[in-house]
C-alpha cells in the first residue's frame, strides 16, 4: 500500500487531535509517530538525477500527496513533516553517505535556517570540533526534534550547513511574542552559544544551502502542505452551510464557486510547480520561477478562499475552538514565507524574457 493511503487513514485522527493541540499549543507528538510508523518520514524522495523520469515523477507525485494529505490533517504537523522532509533532501544533495544514513534514521529532523535580528548562529574549529555561538529563531519542534539542520557563518564569513544532533546542551526559550497561528509546530528560539559539534557535522560546502535551485524550489512542499489545509477549510464550510437553507441562494453559490475554483487553481499549480522543482532537465531558472509563481498563485488562492468562507459563514468563522477558525488562523501564519515581492519580480522577469 502506498504512503500517501496510509496518511489518509489518519486523517481523521489528526483532525480529531488538533484542536487540543491548538489549544494548549502542544507537540503533535501522537501525529509524527504515527507518520514515522507508515513510512511517512522515511518517503523515497525524488533527489538523485539518476532516476529515470517515470521513477521521479512518481516520487513527487507520492511525496506532493503526503503534504497535502498531511496538511489536511493538522498544518502544524504538516508543517513539521514538511520541515523533516526538506532537510532530508538537503542531507541526500549534500550529504556523505553517513549524513545521508542518519538523516534516513533520525527520529524527527529539523530545518533552522532563520537568525535573530542579533546574535545569529556563528561556528568555529577547534581541533576536531566544532564550536557554535549565538541562535536561531521561527525553529518549529524545538525542544522535540532529534537533530537540526542549521546555517551558521563559519570564521571566513561564509554559510554552511550543520547537522547537529540536538540535547548537546542547546537553550529552547519560547518566542518573545507568540505566533497567532500554527501553535502546535511549538515555533521557539534556540540558543547554542557553547555548544560543540564534531566537524562531520558540517553538510556540503560553502554556500550550499544558498545554491539554487533547491534553495528556492523547495518551496513547492510548503505549498502542497498549504493545499491540504485549504482542501479541509472549504469541505468545512461546505458541512457548516449544509444543514440549513443557505448554500440554496444564488448568491452562496456563486461564491462557492469562486472558492472551488481557487482550490482546484491552487491544486494545479502545486502539481505544475512539483514536476518543475523535480525534474534535472530544466534550465534552473525555469524551475525556480515556476515555483515561485507557484508558491504565490497557492497564497492568492488560499487568501482568497479563506475571505469568501468568512464572507459566507459570518462570525462563526471566528468563533475561538472552531475547526474554520483555527485552521484559517494556521494558513494565514504558515502563509507568510519571505520575500515574495522578489520572488514575483524575478518569476516575471524569467517568463517575459
């Protein structure tokens, strides 16, 4: 049986247990292992160019299925999932054969990337170790994931890569303000000012995190993650309006149809901006603003759907413990990815060339 069945089987699970784990914002520590026992975090990932074509596609049509279906359960545990999953790719890109070893066997991988407006990570050798200083901060499953994939500037300046495991004497503090949406990805601050590494640590070399065009086109995970939120939003509102009169008048109608098709244009791009990220024969560029464009046509979607659900539902929709509030809550937090001006400009830049 493929994963992605698997996922959907706990689905309904998922569903059941995120309103508690909002609630008190915690760890959907239930949710990931139950994804690590269906093979959920150990997915084949299309990641080598030495599989064929029909082998890649059906990596990355599995892999784009978990997320959503994932995201679809629980966005904050599709979030984690989805976090694990990019830093595996990153270790299978650049890794050694034994970072490759351990990010197969890792019990939750993180993906930390983001410094403090001070005092960011910064790593220095000492002998045979590595000695780090400063934090990170936005680092969803601090406190709970096993090993962390950061970024930290080396004595020349320069970024690399680190696979550190983690209880090596790191400092987890929450955030000083919290997150309105996404509370159960547990999103703190991690300070590993003391912290010392051994130098296989290090992943890749200068720069490789940076190296495009897996630095931007990953993003297509986070949109299928995005997707499957959207995907149980929209069959929410549907059942909210069901049970009476309302979703006869026209203009409700009208309006649904407006939102179907925004989820439907979200899904099509997330599958058009997969195939893109995947497939080595592309100019990188190409590959690039494809999913850029992708990743913003799956916010507008999303933006826009969430408006016409409240628009049609009233204050219900923001009534605290609803289902249609907490996840509209989670998909405008987890949304919010960097840089989207720059990423529009140089997507439209590429295709009007």
């Amino acid at each position: 049986m493929p994963v992605s069945e698997r996922v959907a089987a706990l689905v309904p699970l998922m569903r059941d247990r995120a309103a508690g784990l909002d609630r008190v914002a915690d760890f959907p520590a239930e949710d990931m292992a139950d994804l690590r026992r269906i093979g959920a975090l150990t997915l084949a990932l299309p990641v080598t160019n030495a599989d064929p074509p029909s082998v890649r596609a059906l990596h990355v049509r599995e892999l784009e299925a978990v997320l959503t279906l994932t995201g679809s359960g629980n966005l904050a545990t599709g979030r984690i999932l989805e976090a694990h999953l990019n830093a595996r790719h990153l270790i299978g890109r650049y890794g050694t054969a034994p970072q490759r070893r351990l990010g197969d066997e890792a019990p939750l991988l993180a993906l930390w990337v983001t410094d403090p407006p001070s005092g960011g990570l910064r790593m220095r050798r000492d002998g045979a170790a590595i000695v780090l200083s400063g934090g990170k901060q936005f680092c969803s499953a601090a406190g709970h994931a096993s090993h962390a994939l950061v970024t930290a500037e080396d004595e020349g300046g320069r970024a690399r890569m680190l696979l550190v495991p983690l209880r090596c004497g790191e400092r987890v503090t929450p955030l000083p303000a919290p997150l309105a949406g996404m509370r159960a990805s547990v999103t703190g601050a991690v300070d590993f000012s003391g912290c010392r590494v051994a130098e296989d640590a290090v992943l890749g070399g200068p720069g490789d995190y940076l190296r495009e065009p897996d630095f931007s086109a990953g993003a297509w995970r986070g949109s299928a993650v995005a997707l499957g939120g959207l995907t149980a939003l929209v069959e929410l509102a549907v059942a909210h309006l069901r049970g009476g009169t309302r979703l006869d008048h026209p203009q409700m109608l009208a309006r649904f149809g407006h939102i179907f098709i925004a989820r439907d244009t979200a899904a099509l791009w997330v599958r058009r901006a997969g195939e893109a990220a995947e497939d080595p024969t592309r100019a990188c560029q190409d590959r690039v603003a494809t999913v850029g464009l992708g990743r913003l046509a799956v916010e507008a979607a999303c933006l826009e759907a969430m408006t016409l659900i409240q628009q049609s539902i009233g204050l219900a929709a923001f009534r605290q413990g609803d289902p249609i509030e907490r996840i509209g809550r989670d998909l405008q937090t987890y949304l919010r990815q960097p840089a989207r001006d720059a990423v529009l400009a140089d997507a439209a830049a590429w295709f009007a060339r």
